[in-house]
C-alpha cells in the first residue's frame, strides 16, 4: 500500500510539475508583452496614446465591397464629416472578401440577440441599422449625438460583451489538463495492480 501511494505522488509530480512550470512562463510571457496597435495606415501607434480611450463615437459599420448600399452610406458619412466629424469614429468591416469578418458580423448579431440580414449593417451604441436609407439618417445622427453626450464609461459597447475567446480558450486547455492527469492516474494505478498482481502469483 505504501509503495502504491508513493507511485501516485511520483507520478503527480512528473505529470503536474510541467503545466505548472508552463503556465508560469506563459503568465510571465503575457505580463511582459506589449500591446502593439496599428492604425488604419499601417503604423504603430504610441501604446500609452491608445491607453486613453477616446471621446469620439465608435460607429461599427460592417460592409460589403461593391455593395450600393454600402456605398450610400459611405458618402453620408463623409456628408456629415465636416459638421460631426470630431464626434464619431467609423470602424470599418469588408465581409464579403473577408471570413473573419462575415464571422464577427455574426457574433455581434447573435450577441445582440437580432438579424444581421446583410450589409450594411451598422452599429452605434445600442442602436442598430440593416441596410441603409435616408430615411435612418436622422435616426443616425440622433444615434451619434446621443452617444456623444454619455461618459464614455457609460456608453454602450458591443464588442465589450462579445464572450472573450482567450478566456475560452484558457478554460478549455485547463480542462483538458485535468483530464489527461486523471487518464494517467488511471493507466498508472491499472498497471501498477497488474505488477503487483503478477508479483503475488509469482
């Protein structure tokens, strides 16, 4: 018996140790790694510049290229940059030529609990438009002005309540951890009684 119950610690200690060791690293790896943003034009933003959340209204406009109605309301948007330019922000997504994308589009729906039936589709704070007319146009600007006179602690943010993958991840890697530990706590108790067994009989 003491013999078996010496087998179960050495083999937890040559099973946990590792992860132990791993995880550690991979802790100290994402602590030290900088956050690297890239703009629109392809350079580095200044990491402690994009600590600061901005004022402007974030418009998630998700598109198709070659889209007519997409492409209307492009140009309103540009319509009103000159008066409300300083008061929103569009973030844009191609999802016809783009998989990632059209898959995003789809998370952000469902998260939304709504339809995306096509493009454009358009998000500012928890409003919501599919297709586009002139007719969502004063709704829009309502839309912006609105969320430009909330906090923007306040605001409403899609993609802040989208369920976060990493952690998923993290969660699911865990699991199979503990899982393999118990499958090789299993296969060494098994062959452990099968020597042992082999030894009596002997």
């Amino acid at each position: 018996m003491k013999k078996f119950a010496m087998f179960l610690v050495l083999l937890l200690a040559v099973v946990v140790l590792p992860f132990n060791v791993l995880a550690e690293e991979a802790t100290d790896d994402s602590a030290n790694e900088e956050v690297e943003v890239i703009n629109e034009d392809g350079t580095e933003s200044d990491s402690e510049e994009s600590t600061e959340e901005s004022n402007e209204v974030k418009i998630y406009f998700f598109r198709g290229e070659g889209c007519p109605h997409c492409a209307d309301a492009e140009e309103w948007f540009e319509s009103i940059e000159e008066e409300y330019g300083s008061k929103f922000e569009i973030i844009d997504y191609e999802t016809w030529n783009n998989e990632d994308n059209a898959e995003l589009m789809q998370k952000v729906a469902d998260a939304r609990e709504e339809e995306a039936t096509g493009v454009p589709y358009i998000i500012i704070g928890n409003h919501s438009w599919n297709g586009f007319a002139d007719d969502y146009t004063d709704e829009m600007l309502d839309a912006i002005n609105s969320e430009y006179e909330t906090p923007v602690a306040e605001r409403y943010d899609i993609m802040k309540l989208l369920p976060d993958e990493a952690a998923e991840e993290e969660k699911s890697s865990s699991s199979d951890v503990v899982s393999l530990i118990l499958i090789l706590i299993v296969v060494g108790a098994a062959v452990f009684g099968v020597v042992q067994a082999r030894k009596s009989t002997y």
